[in-house]
C-alpha cells in the first residue's frame, strides 16, 4: 500500500526535498518513493527512490533537529542515491544527495 500524504522538507517552493507514494516492499527488506527535490532553478521529479531504514531515519532526524548537530540519511545498500539532512549548531540543515 503507498502512503496517501508525502514527508515534505520545504523552504520555498524552489527549495525542497519531497518523498511521495512511498511504499514498503512486500518482503520488508526496504522501500521505494517518488522523489521530488528542488534547487533554486534545478529541479528532479518523479523519479523512484529506493531506501531502507525508515523509522530510523525518522528517530535521527527528529533527535539532530532537537539537539541542532547530527544528521539523518535515507540510502539502500544496492543504490548509489541517498539524500542526507545535516544539522548544524547554528540552525541550520544541510541536504545533500
């Protein structure tokens, strides 16, 4: 079953990381989500991304964004792609991926 509602990370409507229709694989061995992120004028849409380790991504993001340092990153071991949120102490987040 995808999920209904996207995880959105926005700052403007240039500027954002947006996974949607994410869906668990049958066997529970990871997930797969279209993935929207936006850079200014660059910008990738619709294409399948493949994670593992949702909730722990969730509990490091939710402990990084509380303590302002760490990070929090979604990557499957058989893909090159991963999207990485670094907190830093002065409030701020760096994506990368």
């Amino acid at each position: 079953m995808k999920t209904a509602t996207p995880i959105a990370f926005a700052v403007s409507q240039t500027e954002f990381v947006e996974l949607s229709a994410i869906e668990r694989f049958e066997d529970g061995s990871g997930y797969v989500s279209a993935i929207r992120v936006g850079s200014g004028e660059f910008a990738c849409s619709g294409r399948k991304f493949f994670f593992g380790g949702l909730p722990r991504f969730l509990k490091d993001l939710k402990k990084a964004y509380e303590k302002l340092r760490g990070h929090a990153e979604l990557r499957t071991q058989y893909e090159e792609e991963f999207v990485r949120f670094e907190f830093t102490s002065r409030g701020h987040v760096v994506v990368t991926g």
